[in-house]
C-alpha cells in the first residue's frame, strides 16, 4: 500500500511539472522623458510566460502591431510620445488581425520595398540597368538606393543625373584615401581609380511591422597592378510600417559596416566630402531655393551653413505640380565624430555627412567601421520640430517595463 500511495505521489508531481504553465498577461510602460518623441521602435524579448501568440493593446483598446522575430525579439511603433507623457500598453493573447505591413519583394532585377501595398524605395541590383543612353561603362554600379517615394508617391531620390552621373540616391563610398601607398577614390569613378561594387543580396524578410534585407559591398581600388579589395561592406536596411503617424511618413534605417579586406588600413585624409551621399531629386537642381535645406541646429543656407555640424539634415523642395516633398537623414549620436559635419552642396540637390572633415582617421584591420543612419521622407514643407522629435525617438528611445496583470 505504501509502495502504491508512493508511485501515485510521483504520478501527481510528474503531471504538474508536465503541465503548461499558464500564460501570464502583462502591462508594458515606456518611460518618460523631458522631450518629444516621434517613430519610437520599442524592442523587447517576451517574457517566458507571456502568451505566445501575443497581441498588444493600447490604452483605448486599439490592438498595435507586434512582430516577433525568429531570435525572439518583439519590436513595435510608436508613432508618439509628448514630453513627460506615460504610455502602457497591454499584452495578452489573441489574434492581431490582418495587416500587409512591409513588403519586400525582387522586381525586374532589383528589390521593392512596399508599406501597405505602395512602393517606398527600391535596392538596385542590376548594374546594367540605366535610365538613358549614352552613360560611359565606368560609371556603372549597383548596391544603393534609388528611386524613394514620399508617402503621397513624390519622388525625392535621383540617379545618374546629366551634371554628377556617379551620383546614385543614397550611397556610401569614401573619397579622398590612401591604401598600400596608393590614392584610390572610390566616389569619383570617371578616374577609374576605385569603385563600390555590389557583391550579393544575403538575406531579405517582410512583417506587419518591418521588413528590410541584408546585402554586401565592396570598395575596389582600381588603382593597383590588378584589382585589389580595399574594403568589405554589409548594408543592413529596415523599413517600418508607422500607423497612426500625426503627419503620414515614411521611415527607413541604414546601418552600415566597413572591414578592411587586407592587413593594411584604409587611411582617410581630412576631406570635405565622401563616406555616405544623398542625392536628391532632379526637380530641385541649381543654386539658390532649387533645393531647400534645414538642419538640426537651424540652418537654412546652402552656403553658409556649409561643413556645419548637424545631428540630423532635411532636403526637399517645391515640384512641378506644386507638391512639395522631402527627406531628412537623422544620423546616429553613436556614429563616429558624432554630431558629424554636413556638406551643403552650393548648386545641386545633394548633401553628405563627413566625418573626414575633422581630421584624418583610419579603418583599421580588425576594427570594423559602422555607420547608422534614419530617414524620414515626407510631403509638405519640413516641421522642425517634428524632426526634432524623430531624432529623440531614434536617438534614445523609451525604456520598456513589464508588469504581469
């Protein structure tokens, strides 16, 4: 009989521990802060004992997209937060509904990038791909971006414009540099020196809340006997679907990792220009208010305001039908010589961030090179401190807590 109550005793403690546990709801609270945030992506890993199926809910009850990763790694939105303003929000079970989300999808060679069924940016991939005759073999390439759309489909990138053919959308070569003795320039490419070159598209993934893809670069320097491989470059690129946005945008990030290829460095002299390029739209070419610009700090003049230093940089302008659009590159305050100095370009639609221009640094063997950066493309004349608000979101975004209910 012992031996009978015994064996029962570890049935029962062998159910329970077989038993699922059961899943807890939470309440998450995103900290304050003495400043405005815009375009918050809140990441987080679940709790083990949330539902796993979870579903977040605003305060009014409105259910917000969640997408959890393969790593276990949850991220939304939030579109907005005031100043000193709490925000919670409640996760618990159950279905979050239909929703496209973001769209990565191959098109005619290239890679489509879509929220909610409209185009937003496409990745070019195929370097033979040229939008006239007549462009010289030298200026060919692929692995930038090109063409962005603004949320009401205004198009505010150019490629291969007639005065700056090298010129392509949003684009990473360096400039002025010195490698194994020799002088390669891997932006100018009718000096034949040096090249940025697409290698491969590695990965690529579509959400409800992001989608984005993975690809790999190269930096050539065709000035050597035979071609030699200066750097290894890794695009990461991450679109976001914003619903509830106060004023519609479109909101994508850039992160991007230079090693060196060789035991050698790739030294990079003081230079007024080079390393990251947004070239914008073929509507706003020429001097004086073509293309308007505006900087964090103000700065509304092309040639004053030139080699400032800026943690976030807007360029638009008027279209033909009377539309105005634009895009604003917020830069990472983790990014090198952070805030870093800006080139205004006196007479076309084109700035650049330029680290080189506080001095010379290296990119050193074993110590890889990473710039990020975030982009805000949006209709109508650029709100400054709305701006602002974007870069606070991107820049420091809400501490999560969790609170089981």
């Amino acid at each position: 009989m012992r031996f009978a109550l015994r064996s029962f005793a570890v049935m029962l403690a062998s159910a329970a521990l077989a038993a699922p546990a059961v899943a807890k709801n939470y309440r998450l609270v995103l900290a304050t802060a003495d400043v405005d945030r815009a375009g918050q992506v809140i990441a987080f890993t679940l709790p083990p004992d949330a539902p796993k199926s979870a579903v977040l809910r605003a305060a009014n009850g409105r259910v917000i997209a969640l997408q959890t990763d393969a790593d276990g790694t949850s991220r939304f939105v939030v579109p907005s937060q005031k100043a000193r303003e709490p925000l919670t929000f409640t996760l618990t079970s159950g279905a979050g509904g239909p929703r496209e989300g973001v769209v990565v999808a191959p098109d005619r060679g290239d890679l489509r990038l879509s929220v909610a069924g409209q185009p937003v940016f496409y990745y070019r991939m195929e370097r033979d791909a040229v939008p006239r005759e007549g462009i010289k073999p030298e200026y060919l390439r692929a692995g930038y971006i090109h063409p962005v759309f603004s949320p009401m489909g205004q198009l505010v990138t150019d490629d291969y414009p007639a005065n700056h053919p090298h010129h392509h959308g949003i684009w990473t070569p360096w400039t002025k540099t010195s490698f194994q003795g020799r002088s390669p320039d891997f932006w100018n490419m009718a000096a034949k020196t040096g090249a940025e070159e697409f290698v491969a598209l590695d990965r690529t993934w579509s959400g409800p809340v992001h989608g984005g893809f993975e690809a790999r670069l190269k930096m050539v320097d065709l000035s050597a006997p035979a071609p030699v491989v200066a750097l290894n470059e890794t695009w990461q690129v991450t679109l976001y679907d914003i619903g509830g946005a106060s004023r519609p945008v479109r909101m994508f990030d850039l992160v991007t990792t230079q090693s060196c290829a060789t035991a050698d460095p790739l030294i990079l002299p003081e230079y007024h220009y080079g390393g990251f390029g947004f070239r914008a739209a073929g509507a706003w070419n020429g001097p004086g208010d073509a293309a308007r610009f505006l900087t964090s700090e103000g700065g509304t003049d092309r040639i004053k305001d030139n080699n400032s230093r800026a943690r976030w940089c807007f360029i638009g302008g008027p279209l033909k039908d009377g539309a105005f659009a634009g895009t604003a590159t917020l830069g990472h305050p983790d990014n090198f010589r952070s805030p870093q100095p800006v080139r205004l370009h006196p007479n076309m639609p084109y700035f650049s961030f330029v680290p080189q221009l506080l001095g010379e640094f290296r990119i050193e063997p074993g110590k890889p090179y990473v710039a990020r950066f975030r982009f805000i493309v949006a209709d109508g004349e650029p709100d400054r401190a709305l701006l602002e608000a974007y870069w606070n979101g991107y820049a420091k975004p809400a501490a999560v807590k969790f609170e089981p209910l």
